[in-house]
C-alpha cells in the first residue's frame, strides 16, 4: 500500500486506517498491543482512537482505548515515530456527564480534551485532531432530519476554530478533521479558516459502506471541490456486511454473541440495528457469494476502490479478523458486480443512514 496525503495537509497515510474503538472494552490490553504490533508489520501506518472509546460508551472505560495506545508506544520505542495518529476531541455530552460537564463543547473543554489525550497516549504532539460530532445541532447516529427547533449550540465555529488553531501553534496538534458532518459544516469550516488565516480542515470522517452511501449525496462534491479528504468508518456496516448475521439478527439466541451489536442494546438501537439494515446487508453479502467473493471482501473491496476514499478506517477484535480485512486490499470488483451493488441500492437506498 503506497501512502496518500490528507486533504491540503502534509500527511501522508495508508489507504487503511486501523481503527481502535474496541480497544478495553472487546479487546483486553495486551491483545490490543499484539493487534497494534502486527498491524504496524503489515504496513498500515496509520491509527484512530477517540477521547470518549471504548464503545458503547461508559463511565468505566472513558480514555481506555487512548491509555492503551499510549502504554503501547512506551513498550515500543519508534513506534510513535512510524504512524499518523488521530483522535477525537468528543462534541456535546449526548448523555455521557462522564465526558464533560454541560450541554456544549467550548474553548477550554477543547483544550481539556486535547491535554487529557495527549496524556493518555503518552506523546507530545496529536497528527490529526478532529471534532467527533458537531457542537451544534445536526442529523447522525440514526437520526434522520434536522431540526432548527433542537439547535443548542454555544460555541461559533470561529471560536472552535481559534481555539484548535491555538492548539497547532502550541505544537500539540499538527492538522485538524471533523467527524459526523455535513456539507454546511464542512464548508463553513473551510470559509472561516481562509477568511481569517485559521487552519484548514484537512479530513472528514464519516459513516460510508453499501448499506450508508449518504456521503455520495452532495458530501462527495463538497469535500472533492474542497481538498478535504474522506475517512470511511464502518465499512462492513457494524458487522451486518460480513455475513455473521444472515442466519440470525442481533436479538436472536443463534448470533454471535461476542459481536458488538449482539452484545449492546443500545448499540442495536441505532442505525445499524434496524430490521431494513439487516435485510439490505443480506442482500449485498448474498451477491458477494454469488460472485465468488466473502462479504467482507466485497464490502471492503467497494470502500477501498472507491475515488470519495482516502483511508477507510477497520475496526477488529483479534488478528485473523486483522488479516482478513488487510488482505481484502487489492480485490477488485467487476463492472457487473458493481452494477449489481448499484441496483441493489435503488431500491433499498440507504437504510443505516
């Protein structure tokens, strides 16, 4: 895997981001340390964690994916020096007190997040900060239309933006990305930063698979005619794009229980949890099959040949899901296959939206 730059920025990734979510809470220490070590031998240089992992979020695991990563680079000296490192500053509360006190995410709650990560991974400088969720009002996580009524925010983007541009002259963060957005935002980002010499966004992470393909409705312009750079996550749909529940949902006795939507309720109560998403993913895994393919190849094959694509961002839980999902890079998809996705999707469009 050749490396590729990130929007406008100097950084320069491998087209798979390895990403650490599960990391303390499905995954104990020191199986995340081996899947960290044999994902840097594989070639991937490249890893994202948040400042709110482990998932589902708890009180109890708030910052254990960061101190792992950062109790790894302790044990391995150079590591550090090898990979681009993302994390999350974690936009308002949405009912998680533990994270930070009141409803917004202001200035100083940005400087607090950044300081308490770079303490937890143990490491001078963060490559890539990005805002989780935006600070105002917006449309994710299963929620489907935007409500002006529900607007609480209190922190411009200015301000968001003169507080991280503060981080990046202290030499604590190098760039900057959003999470969650939408085209208003990440056009409003970039108008404040060229009007008022601010840094530039340089990525945008954002849900992208065959059952979520919303970025392709006016996100994929806005960030192309923008140098802003796409970091797919969920690119198997949380499970439901590897076949592992086309015999039986999440709720039934016969799932995987070790999967995390078997696992957490409020996980199934998302987007990735609906009844249309689990009868859309058995469609397009029954297609990869039928074409010779695993579903997770296909699924991966389709984020990690697609131009919106800069890296595309896995999540596993041991090595051979690991190896499973590196080796999947390089498999093409023929132009019937693809036509076959396409059909699929006009007609059950994209319901883990």
């Amino acid at each position: 895997m050749q490396t590729i730059p990130l929007g406008l920025s100097d950084l320069h990734v491998t087209p798979i981001c390895l990403g650490t979510m599960t990391f303390g809470e499905q995954v104990n220490e020191a199986d995340s340390h081996a899947i960290l070590s044999h994902s840097l031998a594989r070639g991937v240089n490249f890893i994202d964690t948040a400042e709110m992992y482990s998932v589902p979020a708890r009180a109890e695991t708030f910052g254990a994916t960061e101190t792992i990563i950062g109790n790894w680079f302790s044990k391995n000296p150079g590591a550090r020096q090898k990979l681009v490192l993302a994390t999350k500053v974690a936009g308002p509360s949405r009912g998680m007190p533990w994270v930070r006190e009141g409803k917004g995410m202001t200035p100083a709650d940005i400087v607090a997040s950044c300081e308490g990560s770079l303490r937890r991974l143990q490491t001078d400088v963060i490559d890539l900060y990005q805002i989780h969720w935006p600070e105002r009002h917006v449309p994710a996580f299963g929620t489907l239309y935007y409500d002006p009524a529900k607007e609480t925010s209190q922190t411009p983007i200015h301000e968001q933006l003169e507080t991280l541009a503060k981080l990046v002259k202290a030499g604590k963060v190098r760039y900057i990305g959003l999470s969650n957005e939408t085209p208003y935002g990440v056009h409003e980002f970039a108008r404040l930063a060229e009007q008022h010499g601010l840094p530039r966004v340089a990525t945008v992470q954002n849900p992208y698979c065959l059952i979520n393909r919303t970025w392709e409705n006016a996100m994929d312009e806005t960030c192309h005619r923008l140098n802003v750079s796409l970091l797919a996550y969920s690119p198997l749909g949380f499970g439901l794009l590897t076949g592992k529940y086309d015999e039986h949902a999440p709720t039934d006795a016969g799932a995987p229980q070790g999967a995390r939507i078997a696992r957490y309720e409020s996980v199934r109560k998302q987007r990735w949890g609906r009844p249309e998403a689990l009868a859309a993913a058995r469609r397009y895994n029954q297609l990869a099959r039928d074409n010779g393919l695993t579903p997770t190849q296909m699924a991966l094959a389709f984020c990690y040949t697609k131009w919106q694509v800069a890296s595309t961002i896995i999540g596993v839980t041991s090595l051979a899901q690991l190896d499973e999902d590196l080796n999947a890079w390089g498999t093409t998809l023929s132009p019937e296959v693809l036509e076959a996705i396409d059909a699929i999707r006009w007609e059950v469009r994209d319901p883990a939206l």
